[in-house]
C-alpha cells in the first residue's frame, strides 16, 4: 500500500476493532444473570440495603434477566420485583405475561396495579403495599427500609401507611452497573456490531431527496433484522436541523451538500446499549466550515478515547480533555460523557465548568470494564449546520476501546 493510501485508511478509520465479536451461541446467559444478580447483593449488602423494589425496567433485568414489554412497562407500574440482599428475588409481572418471565424464573406471581384510576386508585395501592409488606416478612427482611428506584405519590403514600420506610436504591444499582461483567462485555461487543451494521445501512441509503424519517426507517429496519429491541431518541438531522443539535427526524428532505447527523441511541441484543453518532456528508463536495466544525468534533472524540484510563478520576478527565474553541461554546453539548449498560447510565462527566457552577462533581474512579459513550457536538454559533461524533467505549487495562469501529466521514477530513 502506497503512504498516502496509508494515511487514508488510517484517517478513515483510527480505531480498528480490536475485540473479537462473539457468537450468541457462545455467550453463557445463565452466568450472565447470576453475575449480576451477585453484584447487585454485594453492592446492596455495602450500602446496607437489606431488600429493594424495582419498577425501573432495566433494574429488573438485571436482577431477574427477564424482560416483557420493556418501552410500555418503562412509563406504566405494571410489573415490579423484590430483590433481598441475601436470597433469591421475587417478581411480580404482568398476568398476562407470567408465562414469560417464568422460562426463567421460578417465583413469579402476579403483580398488582392501581395506575389510571384516579382518586379510586388509593384503595389498590394500599392492598398492593399490604402485599409488599407480606413478601418482605416472607423474605425475613419485615420491618427493614426498603429501596425504591422510582414509584408515584400513590405508591409512596401507601408504603408509608403500611409502615414501610422507604430509601433510594441508586447508590447500589450504580455501583453494581457500571463495572461490568465479562458476558455483558461479550454482549455489549456484539451490539457494537450491530452499531457498524446500522451505520452503514444509514450511510449508503443518504442522497438528495430521502426524507429524514426514511433515513429513520433505514436504521430501524437494521436494529430488529439483528434483534435489537428499540431507539429510544429519534435524532437524525439533516443542513440546518443539524445546527443546534438535539432536533429529531421529521420529513425535512435532504438535499446535495447537506451535513447528515445521526445518534443511534438503541437499545440492541438482549437490551443493551449501542450509543454512537457519526455526520455524514451528503454529495462530495465539503464546505470549509464544515470540514472544521468535523475535525473539531473528531479530534474531541478521539482526545477523550485516548486520554480515557482505568485509575483515571472523573475530575481529571474533566480537566484534561480536548476543549472546544470560541464560537463552538454555546452549542455544546451536555456532558463529555456517560456511561452506558442496560441504558444511558450514571453518572457522567461533565465540562470543567459545569462542574463549578453546579457545585461540584460525582468525583468516581475510572475502572476496567466500565463502558462509557464519548461525545463531542461542533456547530459554530450561526452555521446552518454542526457535527455530532460519538463513540462507546470499553475501559481496558491499556485504555479504552472501541466497541464499535464504524469510519469516520473521510470526505469531511
């Protein structure tokens, strides 16, 4: 290969993947779920949290493994579980569902629900607190406070009249999740592909005249063709919907010259994460402003990948990373990063001086393991377009790499 095709292929693509991509055949689902399940105890056991309560969905999965209708049961309180810091937890799903959640579990029971009542739906909350004060004395934890990680006013004022205290279950679920384990690495390793998969389904359908919910409808079809779940953003944009970033597809159509910018926010095989934005250019012919808007997203980007270590605190990645220049500063976007599991978790690094004006940082320690989504938005204050690059990242031993590994646009580099 000749240098300069050298210097091509290594700008198109500075990170080749270097983790190898896992059959599903390979990947041990039975340890998968008890390696979680043991490190949500060890963590509830630190935190002194004898017995939780989640509703949240991905709180759920993993503690139980199971899973139904998770963007319906995400904003509804219609399936729950019991998890005690020493035992085996207790799930309470849908009726019409059990039989789903019982191919993997053995203690399934019916959940109980008050929601969409109105003032009747007082009297079904308080049986539904009797229920959960029944379990936890079933469970040996009677009496002991119990974490919750989301309820409404209902759920709260019940538990309160059943004499349950109640606390937050965050700090456990946190610091189990965001170490994770070698199967969901496998995991998050193949979803990284389907990210590639995505991506490059999204770039070759780009030309003049597809709409921005076509383009949509592209990356969708992709995600369940490999047994993905659900997007849970719709942020493709197109020209001047690119500038501020944060605009969801609508029917604008793309024309030649346009900048095209998408953030897959998916949630892929068994419902983890693929978290990454590339911006496209449509035609082949880039507008300087917009060749610097790119190669200020791309040099943020790929700074932070390799600055980001194990034993590295937030703080100091917050202070070292790349910054962006004047005219980039208002546009930017919320946080450097976030990590990344079952969903967008926390917490995340933010700006130097966000941190200040909000009185301080979560000052965590980066480890091995730990999965984070690096982003950096570039769009100049008054340009009709901006550049929103992302990618997610796994924090070896030697640094981080990528779990997905799409190109870079080399026609705006």
């Amino acid at each position: 290969m000749l240098a300069g095709q050298e210097n091509r292929e290594r700008i198109h693509n500075p990170h080749i993947q270097q983790l190898r991509v896992p059959n599903v055949s390979e990947i041990d689902f039975g340890q998968l779920r008890a390696g979680r399940l043991e490190r949500l105890q060890r963590m509830m056991l630190a935190h002194d949290m004898p017995v939780a309560m989640f509703y949240n969905p991905a709180n759920i999965r993993y503690a139980t493994g199971t899973e139904v209708m998770g963007v319906w049961t995400g904003t509804t309180f219609a399936r729950y579980c019991l998890v005690p810091a020493e035992g085996e937890p207790v799930l309470f799903e849908y009726a019409n569902s059990m039989h789903v959640s019982q191919k993997i579990m053995s203690d399934v029971r019916p959940s109980q629900g008050w929601q969409f009542r109105g003032i009747e739906g007082f009297a079904p909350a308080q049986r539904w607190a009797a229920s959960i004060a029944d379990t936890m004395r079933e469970l040996g934890v009677a009496g002991e406070r119990l974490a919750v990680d989301r309820l409404d006013g209902f759920g709260f004022m019940a538990l309160a009249d059943a004499g349950i205290e109640v606390t937050d279950s965050s700090p456990a679920t946190v610091d189990a999740r965001e170490v994770k384990t070698p199967e969901e690495i496998q995991i998050m390793t193949l979803n990284g592909a389907i990210g590639d998969a995505m991506l490059a389904d999204f770039e070759a359908a780009i030309r003049p005249g597809i709409r921005e919910l076509e383009l949509m409808a592209v990356v969708n079809e992709t995600l369940y063709r490999y047994h993905g779940e659900f997007m849970f953003t719709r942020l493709i944009a197109s020209g001047p919907n690119t500038n501020p970033w944060m605009s969801e597809a609508h029917d604008k159509i793309v024309q030649p010259g346009d900048l095209v910018g998408i953030d897959t926010d998916a949630n892929a095989y068994e419902g983890y994460v693929v978290d990454i934005s590339r911006t496209f250019l449509c035609g082949d012919n880039a507008h300087p402003g917009q060749k610097e808007a790119y190669r200020i997203a791309y040099d943020c980007v790929n700074g932070m990948r390799e600055l980001l270590k194990p034993g590295m605190s937030f703080t100091e990645f917050s202070e070292r990373a790349p910054r962006l220049p004047e005219g980039y500063l208002a546009g930017r976007y919320g946080g450097m990063a976030h990590q990344a599991g079952l969903e967008d978790e926390g917490p995340g690094i933010p700006y130097p001086d966000t941190v200040k004006a909000e009185g301080g940082i979560v000052n965590r320690e980066i480890r091995e393991n730990m999965v984070f989504c690096l982003e950096c938005y570039a769009g100049k204050d008054g340009a009709p377009y901006g550049v929103k690059l992302e990618d997610e990242v796994l924090v070896t031993g030697d640094g981080a790499v990528a779990l997905s590994t799409y190109p870079f646009e080399a026609k705006l580099l």
